[in-house]
C-alpha cells in the first residue's frame, strides 16, 4: 500500500476527489511531525507515468495519465503526484529540514 499507517490523522482515510492543498498541507505535517515521513536529504526520487498506486500525501490513486513521483525513504517507497510531492518539498523547507 502507498500510503503510511501510524498516527497521522487522516491515514487509511480516502478522501474522495475533494480533497484541497491545505488538507494536503496539514497531512504532510502531521505525518512529518509524527514521524511517519520524513525530510531526507539522501532519499531518491523518480518520476515516471502514474501506475494507479495511492498518493501518500493525498490518498488518491495516481491515474496513468498524471506523472507520479517515486521516492525511496529508508527501505520504504512512497508514491506521490506532481504536486503532492512539491508540497512535501516545500513542508521540509517550511520547517528548516532540507530534502
């Protein structure tokens, strides 16, 4: 599964299609303050066409006409839209870890 488990508020939760960047935004920094995802400078990242795999930061499945960004984090992969991946970006830069 895409997405991670654990204490975030919304995890396991799908959020249908009206899902907005400020519940993106406050996702991504329950999960980064709870430790479920971090900002990791040494993590790799890849982009390709969306294999149906669900956002982690959104929970949507990424349809294979969208790009979908692959990041590997310590062992785990999470999969991730354009855009949900650049607002996971900016949250590390937001809060002074540097990805």
């Amino acid at each position: 599964m895409a997405y991670i488990s654990g204490a975030a508020p919304w995890d396991g939760v799908r959020l249908g299609g009206n899902v907005t960047e400020d519940m993106i935004r406050a996702r991504v920094r329950a999960m980064l303050s709870s430790g479920n995802l971090e900002c990791d400078a040494s993590a790799r990242v890849w982009a390709g066409t969306g294999a149906g795999e669900l956002c982690a930061a959104c929970l949507e499945p990424i349809d294979p006409r969208s790009v979908e960004y692959e990041a590997d984090l310590q062992g785990r992969t999470l999969h991730f839209h354009m855009r949900c991946h650049e607002i996971w970006l900016e949250e590390c830069e937001r809060d002074g870890n540097h990805h």
